[in-house]
C-alpha cells in the first residue's frame, strides 16, 4: 500500500510557495481590514460621520468586484507571475494614496484604486495555489495561507493602530506601502513562471466564461456571496460598536485585534487538516453556527451577553472555521485552465457582496450626538439570516465535485481500456491467420 502520510506532506516548493502568497495575503488583508478599525480617527481628521465608515469600506470592495469581472476575461490567458506583479504594484500604489487623502472623496479615490487591484491579486494567489497544491492537500495549504487572516489581526492592524495613535491615521498607510513594495520584490525575484495553465486553454475567454455557467460554479458563487454579505455588513462596524456603544478604551483596541488573530493562527493549520479529514460541508456548518451564536449573543442583544473581548475571540475563531473550509471547497470546482477566471468572478461576488453588506450597513445604521451607532441589532439580525443559506450550499457543492470527480475517474478508465483494446499489440487488432501475408 501506498504511503498515505507521506504523500499528505507538503512538498518543498509547495511550501515555498505558499508561504510567499501567505505574505502577499498578508499585505492584501491589512490593507484592506486596518481601514474599518481606523475609521473612527480618520473620521475625525476629515470630518467623516462615523455612519458613513461602512462607504469607505464599500469603495474597495465595489472596485474589486468590478475588477474581478474583467478579470475573468484575460487572466487565464498570462503568466500568473507577471499578472500578480501588476496586480501588488497598483494595490502598494492605491494603498500609498490613501495615506494622502484629504477629504472623504479623495480617501474613496484611494480605496477605490487599492480594490481595483487588490482584488485581483487576491484571485491570482488562489489560482497559483491551486496550480502547485493537489487537491488532498489543499486545505493545509489554505490554512497556512489564511494565517495570514490571524497574522493580519496580531501584528498588521494592532500595529496600525498604535502608529495611528502614537504619530497620525496616515502613517500606517505609509508603512504598509513600504512593505508591499518588498513584498512585491519578492514576487518578482523568487517566484518562478506560473504558465503551465496556458496550454490547456478550451477557446479563449468567451469559451472560459461558458464554462464558468456551469451548475456547480453557480452554486459556489452564491455561497461566497453568502459568506460575505453575511460578514461584510456586520465587520466595518465592529470597531466603532465596541469603541462608542460598548465604550471599550481607543487605547486597548490593539489588544482585541492582537487576541483574536492570535486565535486565528492558532486555529487555522489545525483546521486545515481538519477539512482535510471531515470535508469541508460539515466543518463549515459548524464554524457557521457558531458564528451566528456569537452574532446573536454580542451584537443582536444589547448590552452584549459578553465582554468585547471574548466576543471578539469567539467571532475570530468561528470565522476561521467557516473561511477555510469554504475557500478549500471553492478551489476544488474549476478545471485547470479556467483557474484564474474562476477566481477572478469569485472575486467579483465576493466584494459585490461586501459592498452590498458595507452599504447597506451605512444606510440602516445612524449616528447620536454621542457618535453611538443605532441599528446595529438590525445588522446583526441580517447577518444571522444570511448565514443561515451557507451550510446546505456547502454539502450542494461537495456533494457534486464528489459525483464529478467519480465521473471523471469512471471516464478515464474506460479511455484506459479503450486505448489498452486498441493498441497493435493487443489481439483485437491483431490479423487472423487466415489474412496473413
């Protein structure tokens, strides 16, 4: 028999590589997650009403949905290597912008360019990914990746926030800036061509968007469209609730993302094999009723049923939870070839998503005098119904990648025999006697 632990081992480069997308990741999600807890000091700076914190979020994510769409057309169709590099140098670019904001519409400008570019540099690290990574490991390698999530939350944004309180709510923009251009660097110098995808194409991009019709595909769209409008319309809230309604201190704000991304990557190695041994439909489902308790027990009811602390923590954990296994199932649905397409439309629904939860939290929440939010049970409230459509997605989808994959085996067999049956060597092909010269 076959050595199954070693074969569930990572590979040199496998590891290699996905340690450089964790840092890419890394960058891409303090990027975009130190905005929300930023936005009560830059809303002060610029005269933002704490209300509107939830557009500014919505601008990244509505010019990354519209990036991912054009994406789907062309990326297949490059060395995902260089597509990245230009993917990074725009985000670094919109990032450093940010940092030169004066006003609500020039801050929106410069969310808007770091969305357009972040968002495909999110679907391209997914896509070489799932080049390098077979699929009975993949969810390892996506729990190593979504470290980057928990690290983002430990050291990026507690980080942000201490520069933000110790010089000015730009200077983390600026440091950030600084290391995506390493990062990017990085790219360009250690990762090696990614273009063994270029030769498997079936018709260019108008055949790849065909593909991307298929049942399957559609039914995965729309549980990350589940996720995200679920989290989105609740997460660029969180730090202007906990600050103004449950009047945690501005100074220990760091503590509560430090101690919730220390969960995260704690937790997310260890659910990545987790997936890998149960599937990604049931360790999903748990992480989403979780996820609702916290909801309803932090955010639906008001006082909180717990402190911020451990809320925030359990709100971490249960995300965890529900984000890797989802991501891992999502990776399993495309071919080869129509990867990066594939991404890039997920990418589209993923931040169509968040915008619709950040605007549409920023319509029904409203501010006092005393800056308190009002509507946040409402927000909440969405957010566990929405939830509630992810767990019987997640067991429609692997349920059909299990019948294709069976399908696809069963198929490769018989072309196996057909080929066998028909080869000069085989006696179906071999002449009688009687025609013999």
């Amino acid at each position: 028999m076959p050595d199954r632990s070693a074969d569930d081992k990572l590979t040199r480069r496998e590891l290699f590589t996905i340690l450089l997308i964790a840092a890419i990741q890394l960058v891409n999600i303090i990027d975009f997650m130190m905005v929300m807890p930023l936005g009560p000091d830059f809303s002060r700076s610029l005269g933002i009403p704490v209300s509107e914190l939830g557009t500014i979020g919505g601008s990244y994510t509505a010019a990354a949905c519209i990036a991912g769409l054009a994406g789907s057309f062309f990326l297949d169709r490059f060395d995902r290597k260089k597509a990245l590099l230009v993917a990074m140098t725009g985000l670094v670019l919109g990032t450093f912008m940010g940092s030169q904001a004066r006003g609500f519409g020039s801050l929106v400008l410069a969310r808007v360019i770091a969305g357009a570019f972040g968002g495909p540099a999110t679907s391209l690290s997914y896509s070489i990914i799932s080049d390098v990574v077979p699929p009975h490991r993949r969810g390892r390698a996506m729990g190593i990746v979504m470290v980057a999530f928990g690290l983002a939350s430990v050291f990026g944004v507690p980080l942000g926030l201490e520069l933000a309180y110790r010089f000015d709510w730009r200077a983390p923009f600026v440091a950030l800036a600084a290391v995506g251009l390493v990062v990017t660097a990085g790219v360009g110098v250690l990762l090696a061509p990614m273009t063994s995808h270029l030769g498997s194409g079936h018709g260019g991009a108008i055949a790849h968007l065909r593909g991307l019709w298929r049942a399957d595909v559609l039914v995965s769209y729309a549980m990350t469209f589940s996720l995200m409008l679920g989290s989105f319309i609740l997460i660029p809230n969180i730090s202007a609730f906990v600050l103004f309604n449950l009047h945690y201190p501005r100074e220990h704000l760091g503590v509560l993302y430090a101690a919730g991304g220390a969960v995260s990557i704690i937790a997310t190695p260890f659910i990545g094999r987790v997936v890998d041994g149960f599937g990604s439909a049931r360790v999903g489902s748990l992480g989403s009723l979780a996820l609702t308790t916290v909801i309803f027990i932090g955010f639906a009811r008001f006082p909180p049923l717990i402190s911020p602390l451990p809320m925030f923590v359990f709100f971490m954990f249960a995300s965890s939870l529900r984000n890797v296994s989802c991501n891992t199932l999502t990776t399993q649905v495309p071919r080869p070839d129509e990867r990066a397409s594939f991404a890039s439309v997920q990418s589209a629904v993923q931040h169509m998503a968040a915008a619709f939860g950040a605007f549409g939290a920023s319509r029904i929440l409203s501010e006092t005098p005393e800056h308190d939010l009002v509507g946040m049970g409402t927000v909440a409230a969405i957010s566990i119904a929405v939830s509630f459509a992810l767990p019987p997605l997640l067991f429609v989808i692997e349920s059909r990648i299990r019948r294709r994959d069976a399908a696809d085996k069963e198929a490769l067999g018989a072309a196996v025999v057909s080929a066998v049956s028909a080869s000069p060597a085989s006696g179906s092909s071999a002449r009688p006697p009687h025609e013999a010269p």
